[in-house]
C-alpha cells in the first residue's frame, strides 16, 4: 500500500457494535491495519464463560465493560488510534449521535438492530 493509502486508513473513523466474538475478532485487525479512529459499541460485560472466543478479553477483565475492555486492548496493540468506548445499548440517537463522524458502521451484535421495534 503506498502513502495515500495509509493515510486514508489513519484517517479512517469506524464504528464497531459489539464488542464479543466477531467484534473482538475484527477490530484488531482494524487496528493492526492502521485505522486511526475507533469507536466500540457495547452494553455488556465480559464474562468469564465468554473468554474463549472474546480475544480481546483476559481473566482480569471480568466484569467490566466490553467496549472498555476492548478500548484498553486496542490502545496497548497500537497506541496512536483515538478509541472510544461506549458501554450502552444500540439506539436510534445513539447511531443518529454516531454516524456523522464514522464512515463505516460494523454491526457484530447477536440480534439485528431494527429501529423500528428496539
């Protein structure tokens, strides 16, 4: 990838809904790949039967927020990305809060987030 490219990723904003299996599967690479800008979604807690498939998470994390715990662990892989953690529930103001400033929205939510009925 050439300059242009990899200042397009730096200044990249994406937001990340869940912060579980797929979403701590994902967003490293994100942040590995050179995305500067992070924001995590995620109103649960880690817990300690979820570990083997929430990478981002450790033992020491239990009972804290996801989208915090995830925050810190993007923060240590590399620690020029702006994060932002957001332990809440996916609503309309939020995404309506959110989506003017991201320019990718990456759903990993267990349940399909309908506006409509949520």
């Amino acid at each position: 990838m050439n300059v242009q490219g990899q200042e397009k990723l730096l200044n990249a904003h994406v937001l990340v809904i869940g912060a579980g299996g797929l979403g701590s599967a994902a967003a490293p690479y994100l942040v590995a790949a050179g995305i500067g800008h992070i924001i995590l979604v995620d109103l649960d807690s880690v817990e300690l039967t979820n570990l083997q498939r929430h990478i981002m998470h450790t033992e020491s994390n239990i009972a804290n927020s996801k989208a915090a715990s995830s925050k810190e662990f993007l923060e240590r892989l590399n620690s020029t990305i702006q994060g932002e953690a957001i332990p809440f529930n996916t609503t309309d103001s939020l995404l309506d809060d959110l989506l003017p400033s991201v320019d990718i929205v990456l759903d990993y939510t267990d349940n399909f987030f309908n506006p409509t009925t949520d």
